[in-house]
C-alpha cells in the first residue's frame, strides 16, 4: 500500500513537472500546448482523480511563474468539468480518432467556458461577452487543433510506458 502511494505520489509530481515546462517552452505559441491532450489521456489512462490532479498542480505552478490572478482559479473549474465530461463521454469507444475529435471539441469547450468565466469576473454583458468570445475564437481553433494533434501522440506515449510497467 505504501508503495503505491509513494509510486503515485511521485508519478503525479513527474508528469506535473513535465506538462508545467511543456506550457512554458510553448507559451510564444498562443494557445498551441499539448497540456489539454496531456490531462485528458491522463484522465483516460491513470484515471480521473490522478489527472485531476496533475492538472490542478500545473496551473497553479504556471500561475506563479506566468502570473497569478483569478483567472487561474477559473482555469482549473473549467479544466475539471472539461476532464470530467471528456472521461465520461470517452467510455463510448475505443477509436482514437474518434477520442482524437473529441479532445478537439473539449478543446473548444475550454474557450466558451474560460470566457464565460472572465465575463463574470470582468463583468462583460451578453453583447460583452459574445464579442469577448468570437475575438477569442482563433485562438480556440489553435487550441482545438493543437489538442486533436497532440492526443494521439500522448495516447501512444502513455501506453509505451504503461506496457512497460
């Protein structure tokens, strides 16, 4: 029991470390990050807890070093409920290019639901938050892409290493 504990304790602390210095060697590329497919196929293969928290963990540490604000907090919500919807509706099949398109739309969910989450902190109206939303539209589409690209190579990664275990 001790073992796994210590196993799973350090495994969370490698692949938070792993996906942090993925975000920062990217962060020139606005939006184009494998850190959405990283949480996602770690939700599908470690499990939604383990993913749930690398997630947390890396947001918080790039918060610091990025810059923390209140957005981080809402980072992490919309990240949860992404993970969370992605875990449940990815027990319908096994085709990863199927699980692939899904990351994508899950991607592009992200970006409805972080500027829904700025509109309320920074107090956008309806019409605020539409344009808010459409001026961020590209930058969700770069995501979206990044993510469905990304996944599958992540996917292949993860179960190397899960053989090998």
């Amino acid at each position: 029991m001790r073992k796994n504990i210590i196993y799973r304790t350090a495994l969370i602390a490698v692949l938070t470390a792993l996906a942090c210095v993925l975000r920062l060697w990217l962060v020139a590329l606005p939006n184009v990050k494998p850190i959405t497919a990283m949480f996602l196929a770690f939700a599908l293969v470690l499990g939604l807890t383990d993913s749930l928290w690398i997630m947390a963990l890396t947001m918080l540490a790039t918060g610091l070093i990025l810059g923390f604000s209140p957005l981080v907090a809402g980072q992490i919500i919309v990240y949860a409920l992404i993970i969370m919807l992605f875990k449940s509706l990815a027990q319908l099949t096994t085709n990863l290019g199927i699980l692939s398109l899904l990351t994508a739309l899950s991607a592009l969910l992200y970006g409805c639901l972080i500027s829904v989450f700025s509109g309320l902190l920074y107090g956008f109206g309806p019409g605020g938050f539409l344009a808010y939303w459409l001026a961020g539209l590209p930058f969700d589409l770069a995501h979206a892409l990044s993510t469905f690209i990304f996944f599958p190579i992540v996917m292949l990664i993860l179960k190397q290493i899960k053989t090998r275990h």
